[in-house]
C-alpha cells in the first residue's frame, strides 16, 4: 500500500490548498444537542429516524450553501447516516467531491470506552472491515477516529496512541487515509504535560509507519504555541488539524492563528450562530461569516 492507492487529486488539495476541515460528524450520542443548538427543541420527533431526518436536513442546509466550496473548505467529515444518504439526488460524498471539491471522510469510532489510566480509549470496532468496504465504495477518502484523554498519565495515553495507530492501520489497508485524533480534554488538570507525553508517543508510532504510509492528525489545541511544528514537517503526515474542543469560535480562532500550518477541523465553532430559523440568506451571511473567520485563522 503506498500514497499512490489515494485519489491523487484529493491528496494533493489535503496536502497544499489552503482551507480547513469542516466537522459535520455529530453521531447519535450528540445529535440531541446538535438540534438543540440550532433551534430544534427535543420534542420535534418522535424516533430515532425522524432525528436523524432533521439533522441531516440541518447538515445538507449547510453542504448546499453558497458559501460551502472546496475554495476555502478542503475537507468534511461525514458521519454514517450522512453518507448513507442523498444530497439534492446525489450521494453525499459524491456531491461533496463532484460538486463543491470538498473531500469526504467518515466518522468510524463507534464512541468512547469507560475511563482508565486517565483515558477513553476507542470502543472495540467488530464491523470495521464491512464499514471501510462501503466507504470506499461510495467514494470516502479517508476515515476519521476519537479517543479522548482526560488525565497526564503516561501510560493510558500510550494505549491511546497504539490504539490509534493499530486502528489506522487497517483503514491504511482498506485504501482510505486515517485521521489520527487522540483529542486532550481542554480541562485537564496538566494539559501542557498531557501534550508532551501525547506527542512524544505520536512521534514514536510515526517512525514505525512502513514506507507510503500517510496518517493525518487531529489534536487539540495546545498549550504552548507551535508545539506540533515537528509533527507538521513529518513525511508520514499529510495535515495536522485542530479540533475546537469546546472553546468559543473566537476563543478557537485566536489559538489557532498563534499555531502557524495548524488548520482547522471544527464542529461546533463552525456551526455556532446558525439556525433553523434563519432564513436562507440570514444563514448563507452568517456561515459565511464563520468559514472566512475559520479559514483566515487556519491560514495565517
């Protein structure tokens, strides 16, 4: 397996184009709160699958949106329901690729194991292979997976990075590009030491890649300014992007521009101001406003 099984195309705009990630994966677990924040009150449906209706209502509003192009958006991240399903009679990462150059990847982790050793490792994924297979079929370029360390504990975060990469192995197998995102709770106690331990161990499992093999990273934004410059400048990684973790937009944006070629892949700061009951061109101006705002940050 080496670089030359990706879509060269897609590799080659998330290696150099300028841009940020849009993080659209909200799975059933948040998805409650996702409405919420966007103005659709709980009793709004009645099951599972008018849920996720009206959520992927909300994510096609925003994929649709003038303002959403491959211009200043290189990627999004679906979650399953959201590749399963159309846009405008087009499959969704097919509309994503072919209409707005916006390459897809997929949500795989299926949440977070009971905390140990000050981590949530990954839960055991039994229908990964089935899932990569689908994923590729309906033209995914790369996979997305969450761990989540919540302590500065050496060894729990050692089995969350050999976690990671164990798992982005086999995505690596299926022909997709992995997105490594071992994310440090923006509360932890001894963040700043969190991040040396996690880098430390990330660098260790990056010099163990066989050659031709790409990961990109996900992390949270760190505590002391440019600390992931050697894990940018890597061969082996395509992107380091940063997850907004619960920090404000503005909050996002100010440490993301004090992190030079660290770009964005922001959920909730990229959403945050819109609703369901703005009308289109009230929605369009303020997505607009927050993809330039994200973008400028990424790309000072």
């Amino acid at each position: 397996m080496t670089s030359l099984d990706f879509n060269e195309q897609q590799l080659q705009k998330m290696k150099t184009h300028p841009g940020f990630i849009a993080a659209l994966d909200q799975s059933g677990g948040s998805t409650p709160g996702a409405l919420r924040l966007y103005g659709i009150k709980e009793g709004a449906w009645s099951n599972e699958d008018e849920m996720f209706a009206l959520v992927h209502e909300m994510r096609a509003r925003i994929i649709t949106s003038p303002s959403f192009t491959g211009e200043r958006i290189i990627g999004a991240i679906l979650f399953e329901n959201t590749m399963d399903r159309d846009i405008e009679k087009r499959p969704t990462a097919d509309y994503l690729w072919n209409l707005k150059r916006v390459v897809p990847f997929l949500k795989v982790d299926k949440g977070l194991a009971a905390e140990k050793n000050g981590v949530q490792l990954m839960k055991p994924m039994p229908e990964l292979a089935t899932l990569l297979e689908k994923a590729k079929a309906k033209g995914i370029f790369g996979t997305k997976e969450r761990s989540f360390v919540k302590q500065a504990n050496a060894a729990g975060i050692k089995d969350t990075v050999t976690q990671q990469f164990a798992v982005a192995g086999q995505i690596l197998a299926a022909g997709l590009l992995p997105i490594v995102e071992p994310e440090v709770d923006i509360h932890c106690p001894e963040k700043a030491k969190a991040e040396e331990l996690l880098k430390a161990a990330i660098l260790e499992e990056l010099s163990k890649l066989p050659a031709g093999h790409l990961v990109m990273l996900k992390l949270t934004l760190p505590e002391k300014d440019d600390f992931y410059a050697d894990c940018i400048g890597h061969p082996k990684v395509v992107r380091v992007v940063a997850l907004s973790g619960g920090y404000s937009r503005d909050e996002a944006n100010k440490r993301l521009r004090r992190n030079h070629g660290l770009v964005a892949s922001f959920s909730r700061a990229l959403v945050e101001g819109l609703s369901a009951q703005q009308s289109d061109a009230e929605f369009n101006a303020m997505l607009d406003k927050s993809i330039q705002s994200i973008f400028e940050a990424s790309n000072t």
